[in-house]
C-alpha cells in the first residue's frame, strides 16, 4: 500500500449512468448494482478524466494509502479493450494517435489529436 491519489465515488450522487466507464483509459470503473465502483485500485491511477464527465458530481480525487498503480496490470486488462477505443471523427485508434476524452451534446467520446483542432475551431 502506498499514499496515492485516486478516484473516489460518491454512491449517494451516483446514478449509474455509466459515462464514467468509457473516459477511464485503464478501465478501472465498473458498474456493479446500479453504482459505479473501482473494482481494482492498482487500476486507477488518479488521472481524473473520468471527473469531467459525471453529470450528477459523483466522482473526485483523494489522497489516501491504496495498492500501488500497476502499469502491468493495465496493460493485461485493457489491451483487448484497446483497440475498440477510436476516434469518434476519423475512426483512427489510440494505436496511430493519441486521443483525448471530450463530452459532445451529453455523449462521452474521444477525439484524436488531428481532429481535435476542428472540433476547437470548426
Ligand atoms: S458518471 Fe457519475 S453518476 Fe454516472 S455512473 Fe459514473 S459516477 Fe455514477
């Protein structure tokens, strides 16, 4: 166990909604009985994209002891995730470039680095 930052849920605000699952690169949240949970710590390494997206305020970073971020464990529990992660513009995948979470008319997608100047500047 280390002192870390990491993503804390809030139960009461949350409503399962579920766009918190998408934005989390290591796929770390899960929902489980209607509430969204961090199934494994070693997942969640307190980035926070997921923040921006809950509608209801349920989510926020603290610093407390957890088990320590593992990069290894992310890449065995995503990588068959990965490459269904795309570009909502271009279609490219996180394998060609990079991409970024954004929130579009109350939907979670991401965007890659050269559509995201269009979607900035139309
Ligand atoms: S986005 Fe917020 S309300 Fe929706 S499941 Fe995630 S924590 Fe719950």
């Amino acid at each position: 166990m280390v002192k870390r930052k990491i993503v804390k849920i809030d139960e009461e605000k949350c409503t399962g909604c579920g766009l918190c699952v998408t934005p989390c690169a290591e796929g770390a949240i899960e929902i489980v009985d209607g509430k969204a949970k961090v199934m494994r710590e070693e997942l969640c390494n307190g980035a926070g994209f997921c923040l921006s997206v809950c509608p209801t305020g349920a989510l926020s970073i603290e610093e407390r002891e957890a088990p320590a971020f593992d990069e290894e464990a992310v890449a065995k529990h995503v990588k068959p995730a990965a490459h269904e992660i795309n570009c909502f513009s271009c279609g490219q995948g996180e394998e060609e470039r990079a991409l970024i979470p954004v929130r579009i008319k109350g939907e979670s997608l991401w965007v890659c680095t050269r559509c995201l100047p269009k979607l900035i500047h139309g």
